[in-house]
C-alpha cells in the first residue's frame, strides 16, 4: 500500500529565512510522481511543485525547489526566502503512474512564517 | 471566473438529511475527484471519474453517492447524511492521469 508520511505537524521560520520541510513515501512502483500543494488559510488548494520520479534533476519553482531522493523515497520541500504569504497548510502527494489510479496525500505540515 | 466551482460553500444540515454537493468546471477536463479533508488526516479520495461513462470508487466511499451528470459536472451525494461525515469536501479536475489536480474552494458540510 502507498503512504505518505509528513513527520512535522508544525513548523515555523522567520520571514526571509529558509524553510525545509520533510516528506517520504512508500510505494512498489518505478514509475510516479509526486507533489506539494499548499492550503492557506482561505482554503483554496494550489500546487506548489511536481516532481516526476524518472528524472533525476529536481524541480523547481523560483523560490521553491525540492529535494528528491529515490532510492531513499524522500522528497523534501525548501522554501527560500520566505515570505508571510508562504504561511500555510502544505500537503506532500504521491501520485501512482500505473494503471491504478491512486493519489495519497500526507497528513500535512502548518507552516507558519512571523515577521 | 474560478476554473473550478462547488456549491454550496457551507452547509449546515441534520443527521438523516439527504445532501448534494455539486461541483462544476470549464477547465475542459474529462477527468473529475471529490475528495474529503478532516484535521489531521489531510485529503481522502472518495470517488473519481475518468469520464462521463467512468466512475470509480476510492479509499472512502461507504456512504456516499455520485453522479456525473455531464463532463462539466460532477455531483457527491450523502445520502443519509450522519454526523462523522462533517468535514471539508474538495472537488478536483485534472487533464489526464498524471496531471495535476486543479482543485475547488471546498464546501464545508456540518451535520448536527
């Protein structure tokens, strides 16, 4: 069965620093993809940045980048810079590329940017 | 206009209750999710529909009912609705299986 696993309920860092927040998977499969989508408090969910696992290279998105890990099914997310807008829910997903659709999000990590 | 709408955005109803949320989208994607989210326990899949014709069950479906009513909607239904079924109920779209989901504003749903 897949899981994700979030291991931080809560975070918080100051505004301008750098932010790094934790996520593994579990899964069988070669071939998927992952995600982190962020839910500010007006509840809208956005996708912050995907991650396909057959490239190596991480993705990036100007000031958000990923850490991803195969072989250790980990894939971390680093805010730079962060900014008081940042302060949200962030959820970690994985996203199988069989046959069988299934999509499991983690359990989410608050992150809460102070002034 | 938002790509993807629910209605309502909040509810409030009695246990017993028949419910229906509705979702809409004008993204042009065959591909439709309701998901429900709870405090601690992130996003759930409920049901999912990879066309007019395709509706599959996810990880939760005891309980609940859909419809998808043409490729632009797709409907939860609770048909008798019971207090453990108060959460937040997301609606998703995406282009095909491997794309992201573009996602409702969610209709929160209490039932007393």
């Amino acid at each position: 069965a897949q899981t994700v696993t979030q291991s931080q309920p809560e975070m918080s860092v100051q505004e301008a620093e750098t932010v790094t927040l934790s996520c593994t998977y579990d899964t069988s499969e070669n071939n998927y993809y992952l995600f982190w989508y962020k839910q500010p408090p007006s509840r809208q969910m956005i996708l912050v940045i995907r991650q396909e696992a057959y490239k190596q290279q991480n993705a990036t998105e100007n000031r958000f980048s990923v850490n991803f890990q195969k072989a250790a099914k980990s894939f971390s997310l680093k805010i730079s810079d962060s900014q008081l807008g940042d302060t949200a829910m962030y959820f970690c997903a994985h996203h199988s590329g069989g046959s069988n659709y299934k999509l499991t999000f983690g359990k989410g990590t608050l992150l809460t940017v102070n002034p | 206009d938002a790509d993807v709408t629910q209605t309502p955005r909040n509810r409030i109803t009695k246990t017993g209750k028949r419910i229906m949320l509705e979702c809409s989208q004008t993204k042009g994607h065959d591909r439709m999710y309701w998901y429900r989210q709870d405090p601690g326990l992130g996003l759930r899949l409920i049901y999912y529909s990879f066309d007019v014709k395709d509706i599959n069950k996810g990880e939760i479906s005891d309980g609940y009912s859909v419809s998808r009513q043409a490729q632009a909607k797709f409907s939860l239904s609770l048909e008798s609705a019971i207090p453990n079924q108060t959460a937040l109920y997301f609606c998703a779209t995406s282009e095909s299986r491997d794309d992201e989901q573009f996602f409702g504003p969610g209709t929160r749903l209490t039932v007393l």
